[in-house]
C-alpha cells in the first residue's frame, strides 16, 4: 500500500498589541480564549517577539522572511510572490495563502507585499 503525503500546512497567527494578560495559553485565569488556547495546545507558542524596526510593514517582512529588516530593508519584497516561488503557482497562489485580518492597515500593507 503506498502511502498518501500531503502538502505541509501552518496557520500562523500574529496578533500586533494584544497582551498576554489577554489570552488563557499565556497563563491568564481570566480571559476567554477557548479557540486559541486550543490551537496554541496543539502546535508551538512563541512568547518573545524582537522588533527589529518601528514600521509594522518592516516587522511583518522580518517575521515572514527571518531576516533582519536592515538586511531587507532597500530590496523590494512581495509576499505573494514568496510564497509563488516557494510552491509555485501564479502571484496569488489559490487556496495556497489566507490573511484573515481585522486591521486595515495589516489588509494595506498584505496588498502590497
């Protein structure tokens, strides 16, 4: 029988200005957060975050990239197109890459990257 492999998937998630007194996964007894307590018991909870510039455009590149933003910060960059080269595909890759978002300027800046 051979065995079936699937592509790997991540959801990540990346909350700007929410402190951890706000969230149960981060120990808080008094936050109601069922969703991403579960999500963070089954995958990796990272709990320091460097910031390496002020811009958020300039945080997400680093976080998405790993390298430092005065290594990215004069080269153009393009997540779609990232995540195009990584696993092919047209610059918006179908059904590949989500943001789901409740901030205007994360929706802005995801537009231009």
């Amino acid at each position: 029988m051979q065995q079936q492999t699937h592509p790997a998937s991540a959801v990540v998630v990346v909350i700007e200005g929410l402190g951890t007194n706000l969230v149960g996964a981060y120990g808080s007894s008094t936050a109601i957060t069922p969703t991403l307590d579960q999500m963070a018991s089954q995958g990796v909870l990272l709990d320091q975050c460097f910031l390496d510039s002020q811009q958020l455009h300039e945080q997400l590149r680093s976080l998405w990239t790993a390298a430092h933003a005065l290594q990215t910060g004069a080269l153009p960059w393009n997540l779609w197109q990232a995540f195009a080269a990584r696993w092919g595909g047209g610059s918006r890759v179908s059904g590949l890459a989500r943001l789901l978002t409740d901030s205007p300027q994360v929706a802005e800046l995801a537009e231009q990257m």
